[in-house]
C-alpha cells in the first residue's frame, strides 16, 4: 500500500518509525511503501496519504478550518 | 197780483220738461260715465292690487330661491370641505405610509450594508490574524515545529 507523509519540515526517524508502526499495526498484512515529501505550505503539522483516504493535520489545514469557522459565526 | 193759472202750468210744464230733458240728456250720461269710472278705477285697483299680490309672491320665491340657493352653496362648500379635509387626510397618509416605507427600505439598505461591511471587516481580520498567525509559525525553530509534527501525529494516527 502506497503511504505518502507530506510535511514542512523533514521528518526525524523516530516520527517515521512511529508512523511505520502505527499503521502496520492496522493493516498488519500488508506491505507498506512509505514516501517522504516536502511541502513548506502546510507551514506545519502533517498529512498522511493513506491508499486513496487522506488524513490532514496540517497547520495550514487548520488555519483554513479556523478561517471557515470564523466567517460561519457571522 | 194776479195768479194766472196757465201761466203757473206752463211753468210747471216747462220746468218738467227741462228737468226731464236734464234727467235724460246729462244725468244718466254723467252718472253711467261715473259707473263707468268706478268700475274702472275697481278694475284697476283690483289690477293694482294683483299686480302687487304677485309681486309680494315673486319677492316671496324670490327669497325662497335665494335661502335654496344660500343653503345649498353652504352645503356645496362644506362638502367641498369635508372632501379637502377628508383628501387631505388621506394624502397625509399616504405621506405617511410612503414616508415609512422610505424609512423601513433605507433602515434595511444600511442594514444590509453594516452587515455586509461587518462581514468583510470580520474576513479581512481573520485573514489578517491567520496570515500572521502562519508568519509566526512559519518562523519556528526546527526543535518546535517537530514537536508540532509529532503532537499532530498522535491525533492523526488515532483515527487511522
């Protein structure tokens, strides 16, 4: 299964075992391919592509969830 | 002095017939010309009399017409009152009405624009606070921003 972890700044090895380890722990029969990617616009924070289903904590996620929040109080 | 008999009959005669030809020939004329006069003068006093009569009864209608025509100018003007008051009154309300109208439509106009300005205040704010917010995030030091990376980490691999 193809995993890509997108980040701003490059990740240590104990976040990418974390990572490896974590998600193995789910889906313990399969075989993970795991890419790195850089992205200095998520300003911080990660996104973890997993298969086709995306996990976002990217800070420029949450900026742009707190900005929708924000014009919704109006 | 002798009475002559004759003489005294002719007399008589005479002055008979004198007086029957006056009788005839002046008194009757003269009394049926004043018969004649009276009833005229009766004819015209009647004529007279009438002529007033009827003029006391054209003065009569005259001033009833006058009183008619008085009382229904007064009712012509004071229903031309009522009208101007009573269209006056409505033209006040209509004023009125359209006056509130005005007010309602430029209360909701500046309604409208306060909170279309207040929204555009409130997204150039959070678009201000948002943007220094990510140049203060941005400008973390390395040791930070991973702490960051491996505090979102958690949350993310929980929901895996």
């Amino acid at each position: 299964m193809k995993i890509t972890v997108t980040t701003a700044e490059k990740l240590n090895a104990n976040q990418l075992k974390t990572i490896k380890s974590a998600i193995s722990k789910k889906h313990p029969k399969l075989k993970l391919d795991i890419h790195e990617k850089l992205d200095e616009n998520l300003i911080g924070g990660l996104q973890i592509m997993i298969g086709s289903k995306m996990y976002d904590a990217s800070v420029k996620n949450k900026l742009a969830e707190i900005k929708t929040q924000l014009i919704k109080l109006n | 002095m002798d009475i002559q008999i004759p003489q005294i009959l002719f007399q008589i005669i005479n002055f008979s017939v004198v007086t029957g030809a006056l009788v005839y020939f002046l008194y009757k004329p003269l009394n049926r010309m004043l018969d004649d006069r009276s009833k005229k003068i009766e004819k015209a006093q009647r004529a007279a009399d009438e002529t007033i009569q009827e003029r006391e009864k054209l003065e009569t209608e005259k001033k009833n017409i006058l009183q008619r025509a008085e009382r229904e100018a007064l009712d012509i003007i004071e229903n031309a009152k009522t009208a101007g008051k009573k269209q006056k009154q409505e033209i006040l309300e209509e004023a009125k009405k359209e006056a509130e109208a005005q007010i309602k439509k430029i209360g909701r106009a500046w309604e409208s624009e306060r909170k279309s300005q207040e929204s555009q205040m409130r997204e150039e704010f959070t678009d201000t606070v948002l943007l220094v917010t990510e140049k203060i995030i941005g400008k973390l030091d390395k040791k930070t921003k991973s702490k960051l990376i491996d505090s979102e980490l958690k949350t993310i691999l929980g929901k895996i």
